[in-house]
C-alpha cells in the first residue's frame, strides 16, 4: 500500500512509523487518535489522517478520549479539556468526519476501546508528545495493534526529530533555529484540514462499542457532571473556559492589547502584557504555528523580512518590531527548545539530566543551613513568611497559572528553603503539575529545570545555591510593578 505524498521533507520528518504493521486495504475507516494536539485545525497528524481517508476513499473517525487515571487528574484539569471536546462535538455534528468522545467513568473502564476501533481500521493516526505518560501510552499501543499506527509532531514549528543533537542554551538553539527553520515556515501547517474534497459518510459505530464504551453526554461534556468521576476534587476548575474559541479570543486579545509593550513590560504582573495562552498550547487547543503566524499577519510581514546572519540574538532575524520578536522569542525558542529537551531525553524531568556543574554546585551546597524551611503542605497552602512568594502560589492555586517573571521566583525560593535541592525539584513539580492548567509540558517543566541551573550558566557562589543564579522578593519588589497583583493575589 503506497503512502499518501508529501510535499516536504518538514512534513516528513513529522511523521514516525510507531510499529511495523501494515495499512490494511480492507479496512472500514481510517482512525485519528487525538490525545494532545485537541484541535481540529492548524493540525499536521488530523491532517495526516484526513489525506490517508482521502487516498483510501474511507472514513474518519475521530477518537478523543480522557481517562481518570492519569496523575494529578482534577476537576481543573478535567473541565479544561472537556471544553474543548464540547466544542469539537458541536462542530463536527453533521459532519462526514465522526467523533467520538470517551469520558471514563471508572479507572480501566475505558480498555480495549482503542483495540475495538483500530481493528475495523485500515490505519491509525495519533498526536507525538514527548513528555507525561503519552509516550509510554503510544509506544504500549503500537505494541499492541496489529494495523499501522504513525505518530505525527504537531507540537511547534520545528519538527522534534529534525535536530541531531542537544542545546544547552537558548543562544545556541536560536542560531540554529535562525538556520533551520525558513524552510519549515514554508511547510503546510494543516491550517483546515477538514476542507476540501468530502471525505466519505462514515457508517456509524458497532452498537456493541456504543454499549460498552458510551460517548460523553451533555452532562459531562457541557454541565461539569463529573462529581462521581474519581479524580481530585479539590482542586477546582479555573475561572476561564478551555477550548479553541476561548483561546483564538485570547490570542486576539492579546494582539489587539497587549504585544504593544510587550518587550519592555512583560515582566511587570500590573501591565498585563502576557499572551495567556500556555494552558491553550498545552492542552492542544491552539498551535503555535498559527499564534506566530497571527503575529506576522499583524506585522505584515514576509520571508523576504528575514535577516541572512544566523548571529543567535534575540532581536532583529525576524525582521519584525522589537515587541513581537520578543514575543516570538518566547513562543519559537523557549517553548521549542523545552519540548526538544523532553524529546531527545526521555527522563527530562530527573535530576540526573541537569547540567553537571549544576548538580556539582548544589549538592556541595545541599548542607547549607537554610534561612527557612518548609513541608511541601506549606508551600501547596501559601504559608511561608514571604507576602510575594505567596501571592504567586495563591495565583496557582486560583487560577492555574503564574505570571511569567514571578514562577522563576517561585521556583527559586522553593529551592532556597527546601531541606535539599532534590527535594526543591520534587515539590516544584508537585505544585506545577496539579495546579498549573499549564503543567505536566515541556515548557514548564524546562521552567523547571531553568532554577537549577538548565540553559543557564553560573553565577557568583552564594549560600545554598552555589553558582546556579539566585532571586529574591526584595529585588523582585524593586524591578517589577506589583501592587495590583498583591492587592489580587495577597493576605
């Protein structure tokens, strides 16, 4: 069976073949798996099953399921998600494409439905994610079906497989990205990958699928009637809707309002200057390559604007204005360089995989006597003698997210007064992960990793940090504008 052609080797190297079992001519549809890019736009993999169905002349049907089992699953994390499969289901009612969404209800509950639909399958087609448990679950169903499955990266603008080697700082990646990536700014972002020749009606589901494994009624995807699901209760949803039309009004938002300034005033909490869209890109809800290419639609911008000096600075390749380079600097470097760690080192969120001269320094330095030390309970409830420190955790813990230049703070004192920096990295991915509708990424898992000392280099010796870079409240109080935030967020 010959694969569908693609127009370049961008898009090639976004595809991997997960096993080694055949595309099936025989088969009944072709079978989108869809458990990280959760869009159905700007989207390579749905692109890359709805071009198969079309080859075929078969059916899609698409599969977006939520499990209660994964860790820190909450009423947070589970209302963020099921408004964005609330809205795919409206969308795609009347659609030839099916969707099929599976909430389970008990842990377990929901086995064997990916062997029942896969099995009348002629190909299977799921999202590459590079960190959490969704490489662990795509490698175990690979082994486990017996028709062809193809992971495809739909995670930013360079394809995760394209480099053949690491980066330890964010100057060395920007100049290779200053290299590498115009020829994928050419490549087809699967922008609308359901339009265009109809593919054909698909047949329906067995009643026995139907049965076993119901899909997802108004009552859970629309009405929050979760409260029997077992997942964590007592971390409450966030004051903002998930789903693509929320993120597309926040990214317009932030067009429209805040990338004036951007550069200067990012990191001041009172200016309301960041984008609010990490838990969107996270989620799946918006891809990166349509945020940035809304950037360059606003600066009317063209490949001709590119500068030729692969010099690695953070200003002046783009050929844009200084705040939207700054802006692209966060979402294209950063965020990329995060989730190309998490791909080229399985165990990116250990501490074996920071720098040497990073653990050197801090475990020369993890008897230290500290100037506070507090349990990991303490620090989940804001109880620390620090008004600032605090009203960054009360933000975390109301709304799921911390201001950018405040989370480097947050880490940096919880790694000063942990009782050891091991212990600082566990309690920072404790809070991150089951408060952060952001959490549980690459990219704020590399945020992470940047308090001790990844992507950074060193700094003069202090106590307890040795020569990883240090922060505190007083200089923050000093450099930033916060008096709004802590009338927010404070006592």
């Amino acid at each position: 069976m010959s694969e569908p052609a693609l127009d370049s080797a961008s898009n090639r190297a976004r595809i991997r073949r997960v096993n080694e079992a055949p595309v099936r001519g025989e088969g009944r549809w072709v079978l989108y798996w869809m458990t990280s890019a959760r869009r159905l736009d700007w989207n390579p993999a749905l692109q890359r099953a709805v071009t198969w169905a079309r080859q075929l002349g078969l059916p899609l049907l698409i599969l977006e399921a939520l499990r209660v089992d994964y860790r820190w699953a909450s009423d947070r994390l589970h209302r963020f998600c099921l408004d964005g499969m609330a809205e795919h289901r409206d969308r795609l009612e009347g659609n030839r494409a099916a969707y099929y969404p599976y909430v389970e209800p008990t842990v377990g509950a929901g086995k064997g439905l990916l062997e029942a639909l896969a099995s009348p399958a002629a190909v299977v087609v799921t999202d590459e994610f590079p960190s959490f448990f969704l490489p662990r679950m795509v490698a175990a169903a690979g082994r486990a079906l017996e028709v062809r499955l193809e992971a495809v990266d739909a995670n930013g603008l360079l394809p995760l497989a394209w480099p053949d080697r690491d980066f330890t700082t964010a100057y060395s990646f920007r100049r290779y990205l200053q290299k590498a990536l115009p020829e994928h700014l050419e490549a087809d972002p699967g922008a609308r990958p359901l339009v265009g020749d109809p593919l054909p009606a698909f047949p329906g589901l067995p009643a026995e699928v139907r049965r076993r494994w119901p899909p997802a009624d108004d009552a859970l995807l629309k009405d929050g009637g979760f409260a029997s699901l077992p997942i964590d209760h007592h971390v409450p949803p966030v004051p903002f809707k998930g789903g693509r039309r929320a993120a597309r009004a926040r990214l317009e938002r932030f067009l429209e309002e805040g990338i004036c300034g951007y550069a200067e005033e990012r990191n001041h909490p009172d200016a309301h200057r960041t984008s609010g869209l990490s838990p969107y890109l996270h989620w799946g809800h918006i891809s990166s390559r349509e945020v940035v290419e809304a950037v360059l639609d606003r600066e009317g911008w063209t490949p001709a604007d590119l500068g030729s000096e692969t010099h690695g600075k953070r200003h002046g390749w783009w050929g844009l204005s200084t705040d939207a380079e700054a802006f692209l600097d966060q979402i294209v470097t950063w965020r990329e360089m995060g989730y190309l760690t998490a791909w080229r080192k399985g165990d990116h969120e250990s501490w074996e995989t920071l720098p040497e001269w990073a653990r050197a320094t801090l475990t020369r330095h993890a008897d230290d006597p500290r100037p506070h030390l507090y349990t990991r309970e303490e620090f989940e409830e804001a109880r620390t003698h620090d008004p600032l420190w605090n009203a960054a955790q009360r933000e975390l813990r109301r709304r799921g997210v911390i201001h950018n230049y405040l989370r480097m703070l947050w880490g940096k004192k919880i790694l000063e007064w942990s009782p050891h920096p091991r212990d600082a990295l566990e309690i920072m991915l404790e809070l991150n992960n089951r408060w952060g509708v952001d959490g549980r990424n690459p990219n704020s898992t590399s945020g992470i990793f940047w308090v001790l000392g990844r992507y950074d280099r060193g700094w003069p010796e202090r106590p307890v940090f040795g020569t990883v870079r240090s922060m505190t409240s007083a200089s923050t109080r000093r450099k930033v504008r916060l008096d709004e935030y802590l009338e927010r967020f404070g006592d």
